[in-house]
C-alpha cells in the first residue's frame, strides 16, 4: 500500500484526485497507476484503470487471476467491474468510499455472489493515511475555489 500512496501523490501533485494502485504478482509489482482524469480528459482514467491495462499488457494476457491490487481508496462500480472482467485475485483498499465505494461500502460488485468471478476484498489498509490524503486535496480545492 506504501507503493499505491506513491503514486496517489504523484496524482496529487498533478492536481488530480489522489488515488494510487498497484498491481502485484509473484510479490513483484507488475503495475502502477495514478488517477489523471484531468490530464488525459478521460473520465475512466481511473489509477486502477491504468493498473489493469498496464498489467495486462506486462502480462500479454487478460486474465490477472493470481494477481492482488493494492488502491488507496475503495474502487468505484466502474473499477469494481473492471476488477471483476480481469479476473483480479484479490484487492486491498485504504479509504472507504461511503458515496461510490462499489467494494462493500456502496454496493459490492468486487465479491457479488451472482457474477462469474468474485475477488476476494480486503479493506482498511492505512485507511487513515490514504483518507488523509484526500481530505487535504479537497481542503485545498475548496480553499482556493477550484473544481
């Protein structure tokens, strides 16, 4: 998770909301990935987004089923089903996401018990130091009237 907080800074000092993952296999880190909606216009540039094709592409392959994903915040639906379709061995997450958190907080499409495949979710990971991170990125947001 301290690697996942690396590249949510780099989000953050890139006036992006700061969220970092990555993508670990065999113990090795295979992927990272920081939010940049802003920088690319795309709102599906999600860091988990950017972990997955990354990974996927170290890897030559689509399926990431002995794969774990390290996020510094709850992934979203849109990130959750991507997990999912990737086949994502498990995801550990710092912050929970009470308005979108798709991974047990709002809904939970990471581990629905009707989908083909069910990643196992692991919540809390220096869920203070992750929250922390974007309560001062909005605190700043707000301080100085910014979108």
């Amino acid at each position: 998770m301290r690697e996942a907080l690396k590249e949510a800074h780099k989000a953050f000092e890139e006036d992006e909301v700061p969220v970092g993952a990555v993508i670990v296999h065999a113990g090795i880190i295979i992927a990272r990935g920081h939010n940049q909606v802003e920088c690319l216009k795309d709102p599906t540039a999600h860091a988990e987004m950017i972990a997955l094709t990354s990974a996927t592409n170290y890897r030559g392959e689509k399926w990431l089923t002995d794969a774990s994903m390290y996020v510094t915040i709850e992934p979203c639906s849109m990130c959750a089903g991507a997990l999912v379709l990737a086949r994502l061995k498990q995801v550990f997450f710092g912050a929970c996401d009470l308005k979108t958190g798709a991974c047990g907080s709002v809904f939970n499409i990471a581990d629905h018990r009707t989908l083909n495949h069910r990643v196992k979710i692991n919540g809390g990971v220096l869920a203070d130091e992750c929250g922390a991170l974007l309560s001062e990125f909005f605190k700043k947001k707000r301080q100085t009237g910014k979108k």
